[in-house]
C-alpha cells in the first residue's frame, strides 16, 4: 500500500471532535432527516443512551431553546407600548435622576415630542459620569468626594449630550438576529417600530437571553411587592402582575374566567372584561366572587387594582352594620 493510501485512512487512535461524535449519535436517529431535526430528537431522547445523558437535564432545555429562538420573533418577547418607561429629551437632570429611581431601570427611551418621536436612549451610568466628573475606569483619589452641589440639576438631559443611540428594528424581526445585531453594534436596547413608523414596543438584550436560559431576576424583580395583602383582607396589586401569581397569592378560588385565557396580566383582565380602560374608582366584577377596584389609570391603561375577596366584603358589611 502506498503512502498516499495510508494517509487518506483515518486514525483510529486519534479522539473524534465534537462534530464527529454528533454525526456517530446523530446516525442512530435519522440518517436522512436534517440536522437540526435529528438534534432535536436527540434531545428528546434524554436518558435513553449513554451519550445523550451527558447532557444535564438545564444543558438540554438550552440547547432547545437555542434551536427554537430561530422561530421566536419580536413581537413574542417585547415589552408592549403602554408598559414602556421613557423621557422626554427636555427633561431636567433632578427629574431624571427620579425616573430611574423610579423604574429601576438602568436604560430609559428618549423621545422629542411624543414616543412616536425616539431620538435615542440614555444609561443611568452616562447620568452618574456626568453628575460625579468620574468616568468609567478612572482611577479614585483617595479621600476625594465628588461636588455634587455644582450640579445644574435644571439642566436638560438634551443640553447634557448624555443621549445614546439605539437600535430600531421591525416587530417581524427574528429575535436571533436581533441577538446577533446587538451583539455587533454593541447596543442592548431596541425600539420595535411598526409598519407605520410608530413605536409599537421595546425589547432588551436580557429579553433576548431569557428565551434561552429562563427568567433572569436581579434584587428588583420583587414578585411578591406587585400584590400585597391588606389589613382589611384585600389586596394591592400591580396591573402588571402575572394571573398565576394574583392566583397562588389571592387562593385557588380566584377564578378569571374565559377572559383570562386571552391575557397574561391582571390590567389585561380588567381592560377586557369592561372592554376599555376603567377610570379610578371603577369596580369590575370577575366571574367568581371576587370584585376589583381601580386605585389608578391614566387613559391609556390601568395601573394599580384592588383585588376585593367575598371575606373582606363580609368583614367590611359586617362593621357597617355593628356600627349602625
């Protein structure tokens, strides 16, 4: 046999790459099917072989997640119009300052006139740089302190220059390419516009990344400070609490109804059930026995309810009548 024989004959004591042992599991499987096909069914397989079981359990809803972010879209994942926090470019530097505290967000939208009109986003760390004299990387002084008292708080955000620029892209947009995107322009925020120029909705890197890896929280994403129990046995909530929590805090016997199949949030439920915005002050009836109240709104949407239960309705009936 020749030389050029033998070194077209592979190794058999060289280690396969990672492609090779994939192609070697993927050929117990489909041998004709694609491969992202056959990557699925292989994960799927979980624990019925040897190598598939090197996988853990949270390395296998990853790797699904990653080939099903193909199929996601903006729309899927973005924060809707109404839900989004931003400021006007003419805002005051002390007035900024209260809206990040606020809304514990460390990136806000900049707009002109109305939000159909974003000029751009500002970074809450842009805001401390200018207000400290301190950038990123500097080097402290020992025992130096920043003169906070020389700053124009009535300065405007615009006469600052702390304005960024973000990206803005189509609600059609696969969220893959709007990873990948980000990842190039090194922007983690994106204004979704619609078909007509309009602001429709807001995404962020994190929105991206939590299809992958599951709900990223950090110490602001207090679940339990949405809905909060009363004394008088009622409930607070925020119009943006999730309907399973409003269920697993308020009990089982809160019941949404049909309603509740086509929304997410305890505003959406509301919003639909009166089939407009209520104004505060308005009681709904929910299909069980249970009442809301709405503490706030503005006319584009709800934002603080009441949650009324049959108890606090008896408790509340029966010291009227004790004290008639």
């Amino acid at each position: 046999m020749s030389s050029t024989d033998q070194s077209s004959e592979p190794n058999a004591s060289e280690p396969q790459s990672f492609l090779d042992r994939l192609r070697a599991l993927l050929g117990t499987f489909r041998p004709h099917g694609s491969l992202r096909t056959d990557l699925v069914e292989v994960l799927d397989a979980a624990g019925t072989s040897e190598e598939v079981s090197e996988f853990t359990p949270s390395e296998r809803q990853m790797l699904r997640n990653i080939l099903h972010l193909k199929e996601v879209g903006i729309d899927d994942i973005m924060v809707p119009r109404a839900e989004i926090v931003a400021v006007q470019k003419d805002v005051t530097l002390g007035a900024l300052l209260i809206e990040f505290a606020k809304a514990s967000h460390s990136r806000l939208v900049v707009y002109d006139d109305t939000l159909d009109d974003p000029v751009g986003m500002v970074h809450i760390r842009d805001l401390l740089a200018f207000m400290t004299g301190v950038q990123p990387g500097d080097e402290p002084e020992d025992g130096h302190l920043p003169d906070l008292s020389a700053v124009n708080l009535a300065q405007t955000l615009d006469e600052a220059g702390l304005i960024r620029r973000l990206l803005y892209v189509p609600p059609s947009m696969p969220a893959v390419d709007l990873l990948v995107s980000m990842q190039a322009a090194r922007i983690h925020l994106a204004l979704v516009i619609d078909e007509y120029g309009g602001t429709d909705g807001l995404v962020s890197m994190e929105d991206v990344v939590e299809e992958i890896v599951g709900e990223i929280e950090d110490e602001h994403d207090d679940e339990a400070a949405l809905i909060q129990r009363q004394p008088d046995g009622s409930f607070l909530a925020d119009a943006r609490t999730a309907l399973e929590d409003v269920a697993e805090v308020v009990g089982a016997d809160f019941v949404p109804g049909e309603a509740g199949e086509e929304v997410d949030t305890l505003g959406g439920l509301i919003v639909t059930l009166a089939a407009r915005v209520p104004e505060p002050g308005e009681i709904i009836q929910l299909p069980g026995a249970y009442r809301v109240e709405v503490v706030e709104a503005d006319p584009r949407r709800v934002k603080a309810l009441r949650i009324i239960p049959p108890v606090a309705e008896a408790v509340a009936a029966g010291s009227t009548g004790n004290g008639a």
